[in-house]
C-alpha cells in the first residue's frame, strides 16, 4: 500500500495504468466521501482533482503501476498521515473485503 496524497494543486488530476498485479486505487475527498477502483492490468484509472488517493496491492505479486501528472502537482503527504483513509482494505476467507 503506498502512503496516499492529496496533491499540493488540488485542482490537478492523475491517472494511473496498471501494469502488473492486483489492487485497488482508493479515494477521498476532505468530507470524508470514500469510493474505490478495482486495479488490474491494462485498466486505467482516473483520479479527479481534489482527491486523496493510494494504491493497495491485494495480490501476492508486485502491483506496478504508471503514473501521470502535471509536474507542478505536487503531493502532500501530511495530511493523509493525520487523516487517514475513511475505508480499511482486509482480506477474509481468500476475498478482499473494503469496510
């Protein structure tokens, strides 16, 4: 699982392509809204501006993945440190459970 961030331009996007593994791409807004993307290879996801985001690998092989963004973007870390995620990633009897 990476650390996850908002980015420092809040109004700036990402897009992510998964190339190898499994996993899913969490996001949030400050307000608390949660919503998740499965994360598989060959699918793309969108992350909209204003959104925390972080990946989570729910497979046992590596989860790689590339990344776009403007450069200028920027990450703020720190508030997701204090923050945290709303939504909590588990694996039960062999399926990945989000509560």
């Amino acid at each position: 699982m990476t650390k996850g961030h908002y980015h420092t331009v809040l109004e700036t996007a990402e897009i992510y392509l998964c190339l190898k593994g499994r996993g899913l791409m969490m996001m949030k807004l400050p307000d608390g809204s949660c919503r998740w993307e499965d994360f598989t290879p060959g699918r793309l996801v969108y992350v909209p501006p204003y959104w925390a985001h972080r990946s989570i690998n729910t497979d046992t092989e590596p989860l790689t993945s590339l990344c776009i963004y403007p450069g200028e973007a920027g990450h703020n870390y720190g508030d997701i440190r204090t923050e945290g995620f709303p939504k909590r990633v588990f694996r039960r009897n062999g399926q990945v459970v989000v509560q």
